[in-house]
C-alpha cells in the first residue's frame, strides 16, 4: 500500500513553491509497438512524482494561491472496457484512494482547463516535452484570451513547472530511499545470479534472462532500462544492447542492469570473467578500475561539488594508463591533453531515482553544485580498450565498468548496491562455488 500522505505533501509543496498560477502536468501517453499491441505502459514520472496514480489517460492541475487545490482528470469507469484492459478507479475512486481535492472525468478536460486557466498571472508547464501536448495547451490559453472583452484574463507568463519538480525531485524522502534500498537489492541478487550462472559456452540472452528472473520473481515491475549483457569486445560499445552472442572462454562479461520497484531505478554494473578467473591483463585493468571507483565513492560526501569524484575516479585511472602503457606523459598531462578519453568516454554517475537518469541540476548558476544528504546518484567508471596500433595487444577488446548506486548521507555516503560482488577475490569465489 503506497504512502498517500507522501504524494499528498508533494502536491502542497509544488503548491507553495509555484506561489501562484496553475501547473499542468500530464502523464505519458499510451505507446504503440505495432498495430494493436502496446508497449508496456509506464506513467510520466513528474506525473507520478505528485499523485501515485497509475492509469494513462490522466492529468494532474494544481492551482496556487487564495483557493489552493489539486485536480485529477483520469478514465471513467467502463465495465466494458474494463472487461479487456482491467480495472480503472474512475473520478470518484481516484478521489478518494489518492486523495486529490476535485477528480473529473478526462472526457472533460477540453471544456474543464479553459475555465481554471482563466484570471491566473501564471501557468506552470513542461512546454516543449510533448509536441501535442503543447498544442492543446496553446488552445485552452487561446480561448481564455478569446474572453478578454469579457474582462477575463489569460496568464501572462509560462514557467518550466519541471524546475521546480526537479529540486524536489532531487532531494530522496526516507520512503523513497527505502523503495531504492529494496530496488538495489533485488538487482544485486540479479547479478549475483547472472555470475553464478555464466560459463562459457552460455550465450549473453540467456544470462539476461537470468536477470529478468530474478528482477520479477521480486516483484520489481520491469528492468529500469535496457540490460547491457556484453561479452569480450562487446564490452566496448557503451550502450550494447543486442545480447546474442555466445560467451567465450577467457572473456570478460559485461552486465549493466537493474530493475525498477514501484517506480524507482537502480542501477548496478558488473564485470566478471566468463569461466570464474581473471586473466592477468584483465586483473590489472580490473583492479584499476575498481580502485578508482573506491576514489569515487570517498569523494561522494557532503560538501564536495558534483564533479568531484568523476575527478577522483580520473586520478586514478589516468596513472593507471599511464602506467599500463595505455597513454604517455605526466598525469597532468593526460587529464590536459584529455587523451584518456580514447579508454575512459564518458562521466563518473548521473542522478539516481524515479529515472535512471534523474531529474535535477548538475550545476547552479554555473558552479557544480555540492553535493547533499539526500541525493541519489550512481558511481561508475570504467574502462575501454579498443585494438589500435599503438595499445598493448593484451589489452585489447577489454571492456570494465563496475557501477554502484549511493545516498548521500550526513558524513559520507551509504552504497545501497554492496551486495553485489565486486572485488576479485568474492567474484572469483562465488563462481567457484
Ligand atoms: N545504465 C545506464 C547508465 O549506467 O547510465
Ligand atoms: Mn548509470
Ligand atoms: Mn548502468
């Protein structure tokens, strides 16, 4: 049973932080994967962010000032329909299970907008995420403006509602670190099932079945995103997402993957070797990253500034490819000359939450922003070695990430992901066993 309360606090807060005017925030349409069938639908996170509630065809106005309210437009009731696509809660339930303060059917929302657009300084609206979504609105505020002899008025500013929502956003409840905490752990079972099951021989969709499994079996809805289960030189291209190819002896085995619970992502990379042991150059390259994913996650603490353990986790493994032959010069050198992008492309995390990519702001007012207690972001870099004339020939083809998800804490930070395994020694042991 969700926390009603939680969704409800969120509405006033918006509420308060919007000061005045009306938001729109519409949840995601319906998506067709040919004909008739449809993508498994998934609810726009803003969306879901303020209301808990589900169902498509729905949208959420919160108007500010004197008369504070929140307004739902969902599906009505229809036994027919229900019949097929099962149950709706309909105006009146959606009313009383979540606890909005007005709830009408969409089939109103053309005639319904128009009347609550009308005499408010301001609409707060994601434009430009959806194309028709846009249109419609442009229609509702040009028909306020159509009554101006009337003396009504039409708002006179449009504010980025997602602004607001992505501060929110940003800042994890208690209970969605717990929903996180429990995402975490069902896809570091996922992973430690993935390493128990591969041999070589097996084939990359097979172990992302293994995933899937695991992912399902505890209730997580659906994988966060597409898993990455990438073999040898497969390991290389960031986001692989074929997942046919048989696993070789004396390969590694990428696995970025993780499931979505009740709306939250987690987000967990492992690499391991396909038949238990690391080879020496891959145990070199292993450790490497791995130690520069340790700078990381030291560096992810109150007060530091977001791009700080990306610089860590840089330290580390630019002496590592200096000393590996992989790049030449002095450490300050490479990070100038930024050669160790040939091996290291992309940044050290992202934000973490109702997306796997979430919302909020890496920067403010041109500065990275420090980081807080309460903030969820993953720590992953990693290490990619493409064949090229001037690479040591035993590095090729190697591809390492190791990517955990933390929350900032008071004094440091918490890894919600530790259990799944990461050093040499418990990866190796749990395959032998
Ligand atoms: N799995 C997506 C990412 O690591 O950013
Ligand atoms: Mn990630
Ligand atoms: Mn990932």
């Amino acid at each position: 049973m969700k926390e009603i309360v939680s969704f409800i606090n969120r509405r006033h807060q918006l509420i308060q932080h919007m000061e005045d005017g009306v938001a729109i925030i519409p949840t995601a349409p319906e998506a067709i994967r040919n004909r008739d069938s449809h993508y498994l639908y998934r609810f726009d996170s803003y969306f879901y962010y303020l209301t808990g509630f589900t169902e498509p065809e729905s949208v959420l106005l919160l108007v500010a000032g004197e008369k504070p309210r929140s307004v739902l437009f969902c599906r009505d009731k229809d036994i027919e329909r229900e019949i097929w696509d099962g149950f709706r809660h309909g105006p009146e339930g959606a009313k009383e299970v979540f606890g909005v303060d007005e709830a009408y059917s969409i089939s109103r929302l053309d005639e319904l907008a128009p009347q609550l657009l009308a005499n408010q300084p301001r609409l707060h609206y994601s434009l430009g995420a959806d194309a028709s979504w846009d249109a419609r609105v442009t229609g509702w505020l040009n028909q306020v403006r159509a009554q101006v002899r009337g003396g009504v008025s039409a708002p006179a500013e449009i504010a980025d509602v997602r602004l607001l929502l992505d501060e929110m956003r940003l800042f994890k409840s208690e209970g969605e670190i717990a929903i996180m905490r429990r995402a975490a752990e069902i896809s570091s079972g996922a992973h430690r099932r993935a390493m128990r099951a591969t041999k070589p021989g097996s084939t990359e969709y097979e172990i992302e079945a293994e995933l899937i499994h695991e992912f399902r079996r505890h209730g997580a809805q659906s994988p966060a995103y597409h898993s990455i289960v990438a073999g040898g030189a497969n390991a290389c291209v960031l986001h692989y997402v074929f997942n046919d190819a048989p696993l070789r002896d004396g390969d590694l085995l990428l696995i970025d993957a993780g499931c979505e619970l009740d709306g939250y992502a987690s987000d967990i990379t492992r690499t391991f070797p396909v038949n238990g042991k690391f080879s020496s150059p891959q145990r070199d390259l292993y450790e490497l990253v791995l130690a520069s994913q340790a700078a990381a996650i030291e560096a992810v603490r109150p007060g530091n500034h977001w791009n700080a353990p990306h610089e860590a986790a840089l330290q580390v493994l630019v002496r590592g490819f200096i000393d590996f032959g992989l790049c030449k010069g002095t450490v300050d050198a490479v990070l100038e000359s930024g050669d160790y992008r040939r091996f290291y492309m992309h940044r050290t995390g992202h934000w973490l939450g109702l997306d796997v990519h979430d919302a909020g702001e890496y920067k403010k007012n041109g500065e990275w922003r420090l980081l807080e207690p309460g903030m969820a972001l993953t720590v992953e870099p990693g290490c990619y070695v493409r064949p090229a004339d001037n690479v040591p020939e035993h590095y090729w083809n190697i591809g390492i990430r190791i990517e955990d998800d933390a929350v900032v804490t008071q004094q440091g930070c918490d890894i919600i992901t530790q259990a799944a395994p990461k050093s040499v020694a418990d990866i190796e042991a749990l395959m032998a066993s």
